[in-house]
C-alpha cells in the first residue's frame, strides 16, 4: 500500500513525464495577486488562476512559474515569507493550491514555484522567537545578529545599505542588530546554520509531493555569507572583487554546497525536480555554476532584459550565453519582462537603455510617464519582434503576464496607493517595481476590466480598455494572437538544442537556422530589407511583398 507521499508523487508524475520537459520550456510567470480575482476583494487568488487555466492552455505554454502565494504582510509584494509550507489566506487554502495544481497537470502544463531562501518575514516563527530569546541563543543563530558599536551598542555594526535604500542593519533594543539586505521586514537567515540547511530540505519535499515541477530560487547568489568579525564598511564592500566567488555576500563559491544538497532532493522524485537560479553574477562562467547538473539545473540569463533593440547587442548575447550553456550542460534561459522590470513593450518605446538594469526607464517613470515622451507603437512593434526572435531560440523562453497583450508600465500610479518598500525607501529616486504589477485586464468594461467585481489592488489606467483579453481575443491581428500563434508553431518545430548563424548581408538584420529548416529573420534597422526565400509560418507584423519590413520578425520553412 502507498503511503500518503508515494501517492502524491506518483500522481503528480504519472503518464510518463519527461525528465528535460524544462530544457527548451516556454514559461509563464504570474504574479498571483495581480492574474485574477475570484472572490471579490480586489487581490488576486489562486481559484482564480484555476478559472484561467483554458486561457493558460489555450495561450499554449508548457509551464506556469508562480510567484509568492505564502503568507505575507507584503512588505516585498510576497517575497517577506511569514510560512514557507503553506499559502496566504487571502489567496486561498492549500486545498486550493492543489486544485491548481490538477487543474494544471490536466491541462499538461507544469508549475514552478518561488522560493526564497535568502531570508524570511520578521513576522516567521523563527524571527520572532529570535528577537524573544537572549544574545548568543540558538534561535538568534537562525538569523545574522550582531553586537552594535558604541558604549552599549547605539551603532550599527557598519553602514551597509539595504538593497531597497537604507540602513542595512536594524537594532532589536538590546544592543544587537540584525542584518537585511532587502526590506527591514526581510531579516537575512544563516545558511551556515545547519537547521536553516535542513528546513528548507524539508520544505522543497513538501511542495514536492504535492505536484509542484520545480522551484524558481530567489536571489539564489545571497545565502552564503562570510562576515568577519571587524565588518568592512559600504565603500570597501563596494571596491571588492566580485568575479572570483569571495565577496563577503555575493555568489560565494559555497553557496553551490547548499544547491547539491537541494538537488539530492530534486533526485528522489521521478521525474526529478527541477529549478532555475536568480543569480545576478557578474560573468556567465559564474551565472553557469548555478546551472550544473549537480545544482539547480538552469539559472536565469538577464542579457537580452539589458540589451537595447540593436542587432550587434542581441547576435553577442544569444552565442555567449549558447555556448556557456553547451559547456554547463544545462540549457539557457530568454526572458525581456518580468515582475522586477520595466515591461518591455515600454523599454522599447524609449530612449536606449545603453547597459541599464535596475534603473531601465527611470526618468521616464519619475516624471509620471511624461518625459520622454513614450512611443507605444514603436515600442510594441520592436517588443513583438524581439519576442518572436527570442522563441525560435534554443533553450527556455519565460514571459511575464501581460506581455501577450502588449501591456505597458503603468507610470503614473498615485504615491497613496504604490506598494513597492523600493519607493517608499528612496523617495524621489526610485518609483518602484508596482508599474509592471498591474493586475491584467480580461474585460473592456467593469471596476476592474474584468480583473475582479470590484477595484484592483493596484489602479490600471483607462488605456487597459484596449488591450482586455475580450477584445484581443476578436481581433486576429492582436499581440494574443500573435502569441498564441507563435507558441503553437514552437511547440511544432521545436528540434535540437543547436543554432547556424546566416549571413544576412546587413548588419541591421539577424538570419539563424534552427537543424530541421526553421529559419528566423529579423530587421532591427528602421528600413525594409529583402525578404529570404522560403514558406512563412509567422511574422511579428504585417509583410510587404518581397520585402521584410523595419523592426519585424518573420519564421521561415524551408
């Protein structure tokens, strides 16, 4: 007889999963409180996505990478984790969860979870029972406390700055502070704390064994820390080597200990677990190490989220990150929008990001949306193209929710109803990640387009309207239908894990070739070019006879 556990796995992997389903997956990311609203309260839930899984299955992904749907006072949109084993009730029950979950599986599409290890909610059990219990206990030795300085310890330990803006280091009122790189509600855990190691073991099994595919690891590059007793100050942080796995916080070369730990555990399910890092390293060659067979599997490659529409930027991106991957064994990742981001769609339409990451359209979002003035028709035309060259590419492709509308930042959310700690914790600095949070718009009409029978959590503007899911849905022309289309024909050609450069005979244009004959083509110049002979299976805009209009992508067969 199968135990409780044997059960959920085997259900869980039954009909004969494929072990590599994730090496060339087309992943969508949803943000839970901000996808679809069941149940009235203007926040996003997971009966909600329930409800949409015919549009998920319809959109025609092969997984769904869900974003926090713990409990959380949303200090960090959810990724201030109050229990990591079970889900938020204002989203809904664990019940809940694994309706989601089959209703998922039915529809043949995997799930993908965030976890987020680098530290907890100060609302955790852990946290709390730290700051009741004494200097030097067991529980404080969960977390990195540390003595202040000064006669009774009035000082921080030094003047780190948080991640958000900030003070690093907060005091608990008995001389010691604790250490946050993120939000003062984000207490950093000790990884070299062996109950740390061995609670997230058991919590990766839980989600496990009910049905979850793989794990999308949070700041994957944060757990391991090495700090000295007399801690260096910002500055001097600032000056260290960051490329050779010793900086005291970041990508240590014993952060990968933790992830072969992880990956024993991914090993006992059949199929195994899977899991792509969030490691913002500074050289592929590190960025790979998170993608061995023996840790994660796959990390997260940004290039493309930094490059500007320039066909030099994307044809250097694509043949590095390909051939560190080949050499790592693993397959690489393609993303341009995500919950962190301004969305794509937006970036496009702008001046050129020349390099930018945390910062992309800051001007822009500080004036309100203003200045520069935003080109949405360019700025959709060269996302559509981006897109389609991005999913011919070998390796996996993760889109954000929203961008198969043609979805763009929302800049001029009012102060009073922004959530994102980055604004509050940089006034007239940093406007926040709540632009690209948006909730969808499903409907033209109602509080909520649709979103839910009341208003949103988060305002959308009127302009929502002409990008619902209802009217791109009637309209075969669409950015929905564009993805639905070029999704489906992805899944059709999808071959080996190779790519042919082809001369194109212009250096606005990128031509490569995929090993069964299908060929992308595209023009980042702002001028027709010839069109390459061959059947057309999908183009990112309308077509000219003989010709492959500025800023568009086509598939060819041949």
């Amino acid at each position: 007889m199968l135990d409780a556990r044997s059960a959920a796995v085997d259900s869980a992997t039954s009909g004969g999963a494929d072990a590599t389903w994730w090496r060339q997956a087309a992943v969508y990311q949803i943000y839970p409180r901000s996808f679809a609203d069941s149940n009235g309260d203007g926040i996003g839930d997971l009966p909600g996505i329930t409800a949409k899984v015919p549009y998920l299955r319809q959109l025609g992904i092969d997984a769904v990478w869900l974003s926090p749907f713990y409990p959380s006072a949303l200090a960090d949109g959810g990724y201030d984790v109050d229990d990591y084993r079970d889900v938020d009730p204002k989203l809904g029950t664990l019940q809940d969860f694994d309706a989601m979950v089959a209703a998922l599986h039915e529809a043949g599409i995997k799930l993908i979870v965030d976890i987020v290890p680098n530290h907890t909610s100060d609302r955790h059990e852990w946290f709390k029972a730290a700051l009741a219990a004494p200097k030097g206990s067991p529980e404080r030795d969960r977390y990195i406390f540390r003595d202040g300085l000064g006669e009774n310890g009035e000082q921080p330990p030094a003047d780190w700055q948080s991640i958000f803006g900030g003070p690093a280091w907060e005091p608990v009122g008995d001389g010691q502070w604790y250490m946050h790189h993120f939000a003062t509600e984000q207490p950093d855990l000790n990884w070299k704390n062996q109950e740390v190691r061995a609670d997230f073991l058991d919590t990766l099994r839980f989600w496990s064994d009910r049905g979850v595919d793989g794990f999308r690891v949070d700041v994957a590059h944060g757990c391991a820390k090495e700090l000295p007793e007399v801690l260096p100050s910002q500055a001097e942080l600032d000056a260290m080597e960051n490329a050779d796995g010793t900086h005291p916080l970041w990508d240590r070369d014993e952060v990968h200990e933790i992830y072969a730990e992880w990956r024993q555990v991914f090993n006992e399910y059949d199929p195994p677990r899977t899991a792509v890092a969030e490691a913002w390293v500074p050289t592929p060659q590190r960025r790979h190490r998170y993608a061995s067979a023996e840790g994660l599997g796959q990390a997260f490659n940004f290039d493309l989220l930094e490059a500007d529409f320039e066909a030099d930027q994307f044809r250097d991106i694509i043949s590095s990150n390909l051939g560190q991957a080949k050499e790592a064994g693993s397959s690489t990742t393609w993303v341009f929008s995500n919950h962190d981001v301004v969305r794509h769609a937006t970036r496009y339409g702008l001046p050129p990001l020349a390099g930018a990451r945390i910062k992309q359209g800051t001007d822009w979002l500080l004036s309100g949306g203003v200045e520069p003035q935003l080109d949405t028709e360019t700025g959709l035309r060269r996302a559509r193209a981006a897109t389609l060259l991005m999913l011919g590419l070998p390796g996996s492709a993760y889109l954000y929710q929203g961008e198969e509308l043609g979805l763009n930042e929302v800049a001029d959310i009012p102060e009073a109803e922004r959530q994102d700690p980055s604004f509050f914790r940089n006034p007239g600095k940093d406007i926040g990640r709540d632009g690209c949070r948006v909730p969808l718009p499903w409907t033209s009409v109602g509080p909520s387009f649709g979103f839910s029978s009341t208003n949103a959590h988060l305002p959308q503007p009127a302009s929502f309207a002409d990008y619902s899911v209802e009217r791109e849905e009637a309209d075969p022309t669409s950015t929905l239908a564009f993805y639905r289309q070029a999704l489906a024909l992805r899944s059709t050609l999808q071959t080996d894990e190779e790519l042919e450069w082809v001369d194109a005979g212009s250096a606005d244009v990128l031509h490569y070739r995929r090993p069964n004959g299908w060929e992308s083509v595209t023009n980042f110049g702002t001028r027709p070019c010839p069109l390459p002979e061959g059947e057309v299976l999908a183009a990112s805009g309308p077509l000219e006879e003989g010709l492959l209009p500025a800023e568009t992508t086509v598939w060819l067969k041949r």
